[in-house]
C-alpha cells in the first residue's frame, strides 16, 4: 500500500480483497512549496522533506486537528474593552471617555457612559454594537444629539439620557427605534422637542421628560397632541415659559389651549401701473377687479388667469384724470361710475354682445366739479350712488336709480368740501358719514318717510379726519378714522354716539382702511412717509393690535379679493407700483 493516501482504502482493511488492483498514486510535487535554497555563498541548509504519508486509524484525527488549527488562526479576535471603559462578556461601562469608541463587541447588550467628555452623539454611534438592549448616558457633558444617532440598533429597548447638558436633538435622532419601550430624557436643559420626535416608536410605554426647562409655545402643541394619543405613560412635566403656563402641567394642557395659527400678507404680484382706487365686483360667474389710473385717464378692468394663476388685462374705459371707477349691478346689468376731475364723470354700461364698454350717462358737472369718492348702496330695494365733491363750489350728491338711469335725488350740505363719503347701517337704520376738510364729520340719518337723508349728530372732537370707514366685530359696531396730520383714530359706537377706542400714529396718512378675510379682522393704515402698517383684531383685548408692515409707495386703497379658494389683498399706489398680496394661512405649531 506504499504510496497510495489513507483516505482511499482504510488500513488494515480485512474485507479488502488481497488480489484487487489498486492503481499507484504518484506522490505530491512539494518542491513547488518549499523555498529554493539560498546561493553556494550562503550556508548550507537541508532541504525540506515532504511529509510522510500516514497509515492506520491514526490519520484522520490528525488531519482534523490541523484544519481546526487552520481555522481558529483565520477567526477574527475579540475586540479588546476601549480605553476609558471596563468590559464583561455582556456589559461595557465607560468613564470620562473623550469619544464614542466603535471597538465594542458586537454581542455587548448594555453600555453605560458617565462622565463622558464628548460635546455630541454622532449619527450611527452604535451601528457596531447591534445586539445592544440598554443604552445609559448620565452625567455627562456633551449637549447635541444628531440626527440617526441610534441607527442600526433594532434590539434596543431602554434608552436612557439623564442628567446631561442636552440643548438640541435632531428631529430624526431616535429614527429607527422599533423596539424601545423606555426613554428618558429627564434633567437635561431641554427648553423645546422637534416635532414628531418620537414618530415610528410604537413600542415606547415610558416617557421621562422631568427636569427640563420646557417653553410651552406652539413648537411643543405637537407633544401635546401626541400625549392626548399615545398609549405611553409620560411623568408629570411643567412649563417653564411663557408667562401664562409657567408653572402648568403640561400633562393638564389641551391642543386647544394653544393659539397657533397666524396669517401673512406675501408679495404676490406686482401691477407696472400707478393707481389711486381699486375695487372688486362678480359679474356673471366670475370675479373683476378694476383700478382707477388717474395719470393716463383709464379705468383698468382686471380678470383672473386660472391656468397661470395671476391677475390679466381685460378690458379699459379711456377718460381724462380719472380718479374712481365704481362698478354697480342692477338687474344683472353691469354698471362703472367713472369720477373723474377734468372733463366731467359719466356712466357706463357693459354691452354683452359686443364685448365692450358704453357710455350712457353723464353727471350733472354744476354739481359734481371735484369728485373724491363714490359710494354705492340699495334702501328699500332701491338703488342708490352717493359722489362726495371737494370742491368749493360743488355739492356732495345722492343719485337714484329711475329704471332707465340715474338722477339726482338729494344734494347734502354744499360748500364743504368734502373728502370721504361712507354708507352703513346703524341699529338697523341707513346712515351716511361724511368728512370734510372743513368741519368734523357728519353723521346722516334715512327718513323713511321722505326718501331723504338728514342731519343727526357730528363726531365730536374729530377735526381735520379725511375719511371714514366702518366694520363690526360680533354685531358690535365700530369705526377707523383717517387723518393726514395726526393720529388716526377707531372709535365704537354705544348705542348713542361713537367713543375714541384707540389712536394709530399715522403721519401722512390718506387711508386707514378696515377689511375682513375670512375669521380674520384687519385695518391697514397707509402712509406716504413710512410703511404700510397692518394691524389685526385681537378679540381678548377688544382692540387692533399691530400685525406686520408693508412696502407700498403712497398708497390711497385697499381691497381684498377671494378667488380659487385663495384670498388676495389688492393694494392701489399713487406713485409706484399697484402691488398685490396673497393672504397665508400659517401653522406655527408646524
């Protein structure tokens, strides 16, 4: 059996035929594997021999034996316990450690660090250690947690992170967390939580935020609402700020406690014209707008683009210093009062079939020399336009519809010169306020017997108001008072007379101008020094508060539009660009 290995026959095999051919096996070639001997001028070494071929029952183990030696030298060893840290087969606890070390075993379940001196957790600081089940920081001196800093560890069910100096932790720190069940972030210096911090833990039982300086403002809502949600406990935590729930339980907090929604005026569009009144009308099915351009004489019919989502050219009314164009609808007939200071005002109707603007009026120029402002109204079904005239010789004039066009009704009090005309309803009865330059507003009452206006009462101690413009809040009626020079004034009405409710410094101010966009109510007081102010009604103090400021050169009116579900503020410029805003709707607690 000379020369033939010991894996083909076993030795000393009774049952193996004496006369079976047994075909030699050549012996390996290990002159390959062995190192060729050095040069003559080297010493002389032997030559290695090739290993001896071994019979009998005694082969195999051997052979075993060096594979498994073979094999135990290409395993990997067992990270050594990083410096600053002690090790078990199972547990690592590190002290005053400058970094996270990434040589832990992979197998450890729970690692502790105290007294540490690193200033952050780093993304995926313990993506080596999978089979980690507790995780403890405390003591420590780092402040930031970093977004995925707890990637890659699917096992992990306690989390704790006590008495360290945290500040900040990214909105995706605690990403991929399935498993844990407890979290502590308690005695930290914690004063807000990104929200939605603890979205995809559905395991989480436990919650400890204790300790922590919490600003219950809009950026926590979303811990409220989510502890209305979630099946987890959460320990009984304070507010520190602001100043209405400092010292509340935030576990006692409803999201209804938090007031988070705002708006905003944002530049929308900007109109490469000057203008000096805007107005808005629905005609048919669709929403106008048209503007008063009183240098070129062209009152600006604007439609709404539903494709590019602006404001287009739709039709014009050429004229001469044309200063307001009022638009009127009666019996589904669209009719424009075009006031203008030279040439004389007119009226005109829209001709359907044609696609055009006609004039079919003219206004008396004996009476109307100098209009400033137009207002439309309907008493008893009836309809009615008021012109008020600042000329010294004109007459502030009331016109009726008569079914064919319109005629003079009344003339109020002539010589006046009056600025600003405003129709509204005061218990339950129609009103008119006229301002001047030359007295104080007057107040004028509807006599229902004689189809007339007539005098009532004054604003007391209201001289030199350029205009007046009235809103209501829940019934209660109140009223904004413009002054050029001066403060600018909102008085309330009592049942009896109107009461000064608060004043708005306002120099060089030619409009102060109330509006309402849906649930919100505004006042926006234009300058010709400053900025725009706007300001909002705050229902708790009963009164405007100021809101946000707008850049608009010169502005003389407002507008707000409603179109597509969106809401536009339209702003007129005496000496620079006619601009217009979109009105945003703003979640703060987002």
């Amino acid at each position: 059996m000379k020369g033939v290995a010991w894996r083909d026959v076993p030795a000393e095999d009774p049952t193996c035929p004496a006369d079976r051919p047994v075909a030699p096996v050549p012996p390996p070639d290990w002159s390959a594997r062995v190192p060729r001997p050095r040069s003559s001028a080297g010493p002389r070494r032997s030559t290695p021999q090739p290993p001896v071929h071994v019979q009998g029952r005694m082969g195999r183990p051997t052979l075993l034996l060096l594979l498994l030696l073979a094999a135990e030298g290409r395993r990997p060893r067992r990270p050594r316990c990083p410096d600053f840290c002690t090790c078990t087969k199972d547990d690592a606890m590190c002290e005053g450690a400058k970094a996270i070390s990434r040589s832990f075993p992979s197998d450890v379940i729970s690692l502790s660090f105290v007294k540490s001196g690193f200033a952050e957790i780093p993304k995926e600081s313990f993506i080596h250690a999978p089979a980690l089940h507790l995780l403890l920081f405390t003591a420590n001196s780092f402040d930031l947690i970093n977004e995925d800093a707890f990637l890659g560890l699917p096992h992990l069910e306690y989390l704790f992170i006590e008495n360290n100096q945290i500040k900040s932790i990214s909105p995706y720190a605690f990403r991929g967390l399935k498993s844990l069940i407890h979290l502590s972030l308690a005695f930290n210096d914690l004063e807000s939580l990104p929200k939605d911090l603890f979205k995809g833990m559905e395991a989480l039982t436990k919650v400890d935020l204790r300790g922590n300086l919490l600003n219950c403002d809009c950026k926590l809502k979303w811990l409220v609402d989510w502890m209305y949600l979630t099946n987890a406990t959460v320990d009984q935590i304070y507010c520190s700020s602001p100043e209405q729930f400092q010292g509340k339980k935030i576990n006692d907090l409803s999201p209804q406690s938090f007031d988070c929604i705002t708006t905003e005026f944002a530049s929308y569009q900007s109109l490469k014209f000057q203008s000096i009144s805007v107005e808005a009308f629905t005609f048919g099915s669709d929403r106008y707008v048209v503007f008063a351009q009183p240098f070129i004489g062209k009152c600006s019919f604007l439609e709404w683009d539903h494709v590019e989502m602006v404001f287009r050219n739709f039709d014009d009314i050429d004229g001469t210093s044309t200063v307001i164009c009022k638009p009127l609808i009666i019996d589904n007939q669209l009719y424009i009062i075009v006031a203008q200071l030279f040439g004389g005002s007119h009226i005109y109707k829209r001709d359907i079939s044609d696609s055009r603007f006609i004039k079919i009026q003219d206004i008396d120029i004996l009476k109307i020399r100098k209009p400033n402002d137009v207002e439309t109204f309907q008493v008893d079904g009836e309809s009615f336009f008021v012109i008020a005239d600042s000329s010294k010789a004109g007459s502030t004039t009331v016109y009726k519809w008569n079914g064919n066009g319109f005629y003079s009704h009344q003339s109020l009090h002539p010589w006046y010169r009056d600025t600003d005309v405003e129709y509204l309803d005061i218990s339950g009865k129609p009103h008119l306020i006229l301002s001047s330059s030359s007295q104080r507003p007057v107040v004028y009452q509807w006599n229902k017997g004689a189809k007339q206006f007539e005098r009532r009462t004054d604003i007391p101690e209201m001289e030199d108001v350029y205009a007046v413009k009235h809103f209501k809040v829940k019934a209660e009626l109140y009223i904004c008072l413009t002054r050029f020079i001066g403060d600018s004034n909102v008085m309330s009405w009592d049942g009896s007379m109107f009461h000064e409710l608060q004043t708005m410094p306002s120099r060089g101010s030619m409009v102060f101008q109330p509006f309402t966009v849906g649930a919100w109510q505004y006042a926006i007081l234009g300058s010709d020094y400053s900025f725009t102010q706007v300001y909002h009604w705050d229902a708790k103090k009963g009164q405007f508060v100021h809101f946000q400021e707008l850049n608009i050169q010169s502005p003389r009116a407002f507008c707000p539009v409603s179109i597509d579900n969106r809401e536009f503020l339209l702003a007129s410029s005496f000496k620079g660009n006619t601009k217009i805003y979109e009105h945003l709707i703003i979640d703060l607690s987002n």
